[in-house]
C-alpha cells in the first residue's frame, strides 16, 4: 500500500540522521534533573523524543509541525464535509506528509478492508460482568485479539530487526482498523441494550462510529470526525502515550501496548477531564435552575477554588493560550448548536473563568483547553454516558500511540530503563 511505501521511502535518510545525531552529539546535555523534578513525577523532564507531535505554549498542538488551523484546511475531507477523513491524519502522522484524496483514502480502504472483528472478541465483552466499566471492556477487547498480531508471530519465526517496523504496521492498521467498531457495539451493550449494528462500508472510520452508536445525522458524523482528529496524539509523555511506548520500548506488540495505554488513560488525571468539566457544567446549571448571570457563575467559580477543587476544563501544563482544540470545538459549537442552554453555558464561562483565574495570580495558563467543550457537545448529541467518554478519546489516541510505536521500530528505540536512586540518595546528593 501507498502508506508503507512512503514509510520505507523515508527509512534510509531517517536512520542515517538519528545515527548521526547520536554518534556525533551523543554526551550534548539536553535538561538538568532535580530532586523535585524526580519527586514531582518528572513533569517538564526532557528525557523523550516523538516526530509525531509537539506541543507549542502558544501554538498548541502541532501534528507533524503542522498546527490545528493549518491542517483544517490542508487535510483532505470526507465527501460533503468540512472536516478530516482519519485516514488523512493517520498518513500524516505516519509519513510526516499531507497527504492527496487518493493517499487519505488508500488508509481509509486499508481500514475497511481490516475492518472485521472477530467474533470472540464480541464474546470476550459480553462475558463481563454487567457493571464493567467502558474503559475495562475496551481494554479487555484489545488485549484479547493480541493472538493476531503479526508482530509477535513474525517475531517468533526469527524476523529481521529491520523488519520490526513493517510487522508493527500491519498491527496497527489491523487494530486501528477495530476499533470504531468495538467502541461502538461496548456503547450499545452497556447503554442501549443492543451490541451490534452493522457498519456501513460507504463511510469514512469515523462517520462509520456514528453510524454504529446510531448516530446517522450529518452533524454527528462531522463532529465525530472532528474530536477523533482533535484528540489523537500529544506528546510522547502523558501517562497513555508513555506508558504504550514504555510497554513496547521491551517489544510487546500493539496489543499489549495499547492496551497498557488504555488503562492509563482510564485514570481521573488523564482521561477523566472531559467529563469531569460537563460535570461541573451540569451543577451550575442544577445550581441556578438554568443559566446564571455573569456575578452568579463568578460567585460559583469562586467557591469552587476556595473549597479547594479546580475549575475543570481550564488550565494547561505547557499552553499559555486558549486551546486551539478548544477554539475548533467551541467553533462547530456556534455553528451548530448556538441556542442550546449547555452550550451557551460554555460561553459564559469562557467569559468569566479566566478572569477569576488571574485574579489569582499563581495560574499560568487560565484559558480553556480541550476539554472545557468536548464533553458538553457530546451531551447535546445524545452521547450523555459520560463514562464512554474516555472510550472516545482512546478510540482517536491510538491513532498517535501507534504511529509513534511504528517509528520506534523504525528507528531502533532501545528498552526503556531509567535508573532509580533512594531517598537517602538524594538527600546526600542535596547535603553534599
């Protein structure tokens, strides 16, 4: 396929060029390491390295050195929308190039192609007990096809190193390929009753979700596209993307891999953000039996940080700007939904929040980030579990951890094996 052309085009200068880098620059010092930094959780600790994406301070995201506008003009759309095809995103994440309607759709039929899922895989997530969460299901269901994968059978007959790669993208686009629909029938088992609708071949990997959960509208579809371009990759050091890699860095194949990263994702300080700000939406607006004024929600922001709690939705660890990814949601949101009571909810806030958050005057960043919306337009949708949630933006993330797992292979990244030190350690290192 055009995709694994690509990629073996780019190989040779890509190998040469991370040799060098570390033959002739290898002892450079890139970052200093604190006790605080070690004891913080590393946060800012340069240590890793991703050509997937960056995240600007200013900027935002950056996909492939590509920003969030530029690429809402430069990708190719679905037919009759405004929005990505996923298999744009996947080819550039993957090639590090925008790719032609005929690349974007040359991944678009490689999925479809791939798109069948085996039936005891359906089994493995009826088999659950009743209250299992989403998350739970959706991380059992990928570790339970791991027997498919082409990596670890090519590896046990004795593949070339070089080949590593090759093997690693036949899984991802394999599981890529999966994962709308395993998404979708977790949705209508636990929520509706139901567990299968058949998927609709004529429709892109993402429209195909919405089909699948039942959402057949228009608007649904485009919004559908749009989160699942918006949420798929971040960096290499989140908790899903680091711990994907981390897993695979010792050679566990995609399965294992990202199903360790989904279980990280499922975690309150990860995954949990986006509905955690609909939450907080729903009690101002229980609180005021509809919409507040200006003075009332201020008064309500200020009571939440004074018991302690944050303002979710709004914050960023590197951006000091409102979230690009924010602005395309909160965009589509005007658009489409400009009279709804929860929506406008959302522009009130973006309104007052930041300024309360000034006011204190130790918040870096108080403009909302991506999940200060998303949440809220899932809701005027129907998608109102917002345990499911999380399911969403695993179903987009894997699109990045897999491209980044690709390229680790690729280019030869070693086993992960940071070194740990006591705390007696580090309290002779302080008092030396």
């Amino acid at each position: 396929m055009i995709l694994k052309e690509k990629i073996a085009e780019q190989l040779p200068e890509w190998r040469e060029r991370v040799s060098s880098l570390v033959k002739e620059h290898g002892d450079e010092v890139v970052d200093q390491v604190t006790i605080k930094q070690i004891y913080g959780g590393m946060r800012g600790t340069k240590v890793l390295v991703t050509d997937i994406s960056y995240v600007d301070p200013n900027e935002g995201i950056r996909y492939r050195g590509f920003t969030i506008p530029e690429l809402m003009k430069l990708l190719p759309k679905a037919e009759g929308s405004e929005f990505p095809l996923a298999g744009g995103l996947y080819f550039l994440l993957l090639t590090g190039e925008i790719p032609t309607d005929e690349q974007a759709q040359d991944v678009e039929m490689a999925w479809k192609s791939r798109g069948t899922i085996p039936p005891y895989v359906y089994e493995t997530i009826k088999a659950m007990p009743p209250g299992s969460h989403p998350m739970t299901m959706f991380s059992a269901a990928i570790l339970s096809m791991q027997n498919e994968s082409v990596f670890a059978r090519k590896y046990h007959d004795g593949m070339q190193r070089m080949d590593y790669w090759k093997a690693t993208l036949e899984d991802s686009l394999n599981l890529t390929a999966k994962l709308p629909g395993i998404a979708a029938y977790i949705y209508n088992l636990k929520y509706d009753s139901g567990g299968y609708i058949a998927p609709d071949f004529d429709l892109d990997w993402s429209a195909n979700f919405a089909k699948m959960i039942g959402k057949d509208d228009l608007e649904y579809m485009d919004l559908a596209r749009l989160y699942f371009f918006l949420h798929a990759d971040h960096e290499s050091g989140n908790v899903s993307a680091h711990a994907t890699h981390l897993v695979g860095s010792s050679l566990s194949d995609v399965y294992y891999s990202c199903a360790a990263g989904i279980n990280g994702l499922a975690g309150p300080l990860h995954g949990l953000a986006n509905q955690e700000s609909l939450r907080w939406l729903l009690c101002v607006r229980d609180a005021f039996d509809g919409l507040p004024t200006k003075e009332q929600l201020e008064e309500f922001a200020w009571e939440t940080l004074n018991n302690g709690q944050v303002i979710p939705g709004y914050g960023h660890a590197v951006l000091r700007l409102p979230d690009p990814r924010f602005t395309a949601q909160f965009e589509f949101g005007k658009r489409y939904m400009p009279d709804d009571e929860l929506f406008k909810l959302v522009q009130l806030v973006y309104e007052v929040v930041p300024g309360v958050l000034q006011q204190l005057g130790k918040v870096k960043n108080p403009w909302p980030n991506v999940d200060a919306v998303s949440g809220s337009l899932q809701y005027y949708y129907g998608v109102r579990e917002q345990d499911f949630y999380t399911v969403l933006f695993g179903v987009s993330r894997i699109l990045g951890v897999t491209s980044n797992a690709v390229w680790a292979r690729a280019l030869g990244q070693p086993l992960e094996r940071p070194k740990s030190l006591t705390t007696k350690m580090l309290e002779d290192i302080a008092n030396a």
